[in-house]
C-alpha cells in the first residue's frame, strides 16, 4: 500500500507543469509565440515563457485549453 501511493505521488509530480523544463509548443510554435520571432530583446521572455515557467504565459493557456477542448470532443464520438 505504501509503495502504492509513493509511485501516484510520483506519477504526480512527474506530470506536473513545474517539473517539466520546455513548452510542449515549442517544436513547433505558433506566429504568436515569443520563440517564433527570437530578438534580443525578448530573450528574457522566451526563456520565462518558453521553458522555465511556461505553464504561466497566456498564449500556452489559450492553447493548452483548446487542446483539452479537442481531446473532450474526439473523445465523445
């Protein structure tokens, strides 16, 4: 039972945003992400937003919440 709930809490932690380092976006990212028109200037963005905190960046939410729409739909045909 312990060693149980040790491997979901990890499975938890594993699948949380924070534990993963980069954008799922990012291979191949769309014209509004910061990485598609990489600057000087917004360096510093693309690497908040595009890999160390990029569950926080407003465009990977609009995304990511379109994707679990289609996963929803497909899933009820």
């Amino acid at each position: 039972m312990l060693f149980t709930n040790s491997m979901t809490k990890q499975a938890n932690i594993q699948n949380h945003p924070a534990t993963q380092h980069m954008c799922e976006f990012l291979s191949h990212p769309f014209d509004d992400c910061y990485c598609s028109r990489l600057s000087g200037l917004n360096i510093p963005y693309v690497v908040n937003y595009c890999m160390e905190r990029y569950w926080e960046c407003s465009l990977y939410k609009k995304l990511a919440k379109q994707k679990e729409r289609l996963i929803s739909a497909s899933s009820c045909f």
